[in-house]
C-alpha cells in the first residue's frame, strides 16, 4: 500500500530523487522571492503600508530557498536541473495566473486592482503550500535530517496564507469585494489544474529514478486524478473562502531565525 508518508521516505532516502525534489522547491521558492520583492518596490502610493509585508513575504520565500539548497548540501548534494514540467511556479506565470513577470519587470507603480490578483495568487498558493506542508510536519516534524526545516517553512507558510485572508478581507471592505471573488476563482480554478499536471510530471520523474513499477506508478497517477477530480469538483470552494486569521498581522513582525 502506498501512503504519502511512505512516498516521501522513500524520496527522502534516495540521493538523486531527494536532489530533484529539493532543486524543485528551491526554484519555486527563490522565484516567489523575486515576484514578492519587486511587487513590493511597485506598490501603489495608497497601498505602501502593505510594501513592508510584501518584502516580508518575499525574504521568507528566498530564506526556503536557501533551506532546500542547505538541505542538499548537507548530504553533498548538488541543485539538479528543474526540468519545465514540473515548475509549478513558472507554469502558473505562464498561464496568466498572478502579475506577468513583464508587469513586475517595467518600473512603474501597480495599481490597486494588480494588487488584488497579486493576493488572490497568494491566497490559493499558500493554501496548498500551507496543507503540503502541514502533512510533511505531520509525519517528518522530529526527523534528524529535515525537520527543522520542515516545522520553520511550515510556520512562515502559514503566515502567508493568514496574511493572504487578512489583507484580501481589509480590501473587500474597501469595496473590492466583486474583483477579489472573480479573481479568487480564476486563479483557484487555474492552479488546481496545474498542480495536478505538475504532480503528474513530478512522479513520473521520481518513478523513473526509483525505479517503480508501471503498476505503482499507474496507481499514484490515478490518486492524482482522483484528488484533481474532487478539487475540480468541490475541494476548490476551501481556496476561496476567506476569514479573518487567528493570527493577525502575520508579516508584521521581525522575521523567524535563518536557518543553518
């Protein structure tokens, strides 16, 4: 039988497959820094208290990517190639989901409106990083090697996504309320898509460099069609809803301890 725990030991004990996977959330990462600090430095006038947590945002995103590059080199381990399938990031730039990297590369404010697709992304992003994360937490939380890294990004995510709600809820009240739910359902609609083609892409790499069987990798395919087939279905309303978080002003205060 196979179980998430059991996939990810299993990816976790083998030196090329836990280099993929780790270069793979690295790209990702390093990337969301990017994106995060050059919104922040486009902020509009009216919205500039927000620049602060963008840039929050965006040191915690590149302080994972040197997480994973730690990890790695810890073990002497090299980043590998990120091969195009399986960069959900950039996938969903490519898909028109979030601010275009041209947007974010030409020196001009945002406006108010970008910066709602700009939380919107977040909002559905970190819904999935934060729940990707809070199961390897559950099961890798002591682990010797990756639990410490495992419980800090967790943390941040979780932030993320309770910074997400908040800013989007302080908007809807400031009469974005129409733009935030169309915007919330494109981009969830997008992404539950290109994560199940990105998982799709992720385990046929990680079958091939552990050597599954067609019968395995069949059957992990096919749990990926079913969890997209429930998301498509129902699991993407969760991705959409908003609430004010427990935790208010999640990126308002000095950022967690670097890891080393």
């Amino acid at each position: 039988m196979v179980s998430a725990k059991s996939l990810f030991q299993e990816i976790l004990d083998n030196d090329e497959s836990f280099a993929l996977f780790c270069s793979i959330a690295a790209g990702g990462e390093s990337q969301g820094g990017w994106e995060n600090g050059r919104i922040a430095a486009l902020v509009p006038p009216g919205e500039r208290a927000m620049a602060p947590k963008i840039a929050r945002h965006g040191a915690d995103e590149d302080k994972h990517g040197r997480i994973f590059n730690a990890l790695m080199k810890k073990r002497g381990l090299r980043p590998v190639p990120v091969p195009p399938e399986t960069d959900y990031t950039m996938l969903l730039e490519k898909h028109g989901i979030g601010l275009s990297h041209d947007r974010l590369r030409a020196d001009r404010p945002l406006t108010a409106e970008d910066i709602v697709v700009y939380l919107a992304h977040s909002r559905v992003t970190e819904q999935r990083a934060a729940e990707q994360m809070a199961m390897l937490r559950t099961y890798f939380a002591d682990h010797p090697d990756v639990g410490r890294a495992v419980r800090m990004i967790s943390a941040d995510e979780d932030n993320h996504l309770a910074y997400a709600h908040e800013e989007l809820l302080r908007l809807a009240t400031a009469g974005h309320g129409r733009l935030i739910q169309r915007s919330l359902r494109a981009c969830a609609l997008a992404e539950i898509r290109i994560y199940r083609d990105v998982s799709l892409a992720v385990m046929a790499h990680m079958g091939r460099i552990l050597g599954w069987s067609r019968a395995r990798s069949a059957l992990l395919a096919a749990g990926i069609h079913a969890v997209y087939a429930w998301e498509r279905f129902a699991g993407w309303h969760r991705m959409v809803s908003l609430r004010m978080p427990e935790h208010r002003d999640a990126l308002g205060g000095a950022p967690a301890p670097e890891f080393a």
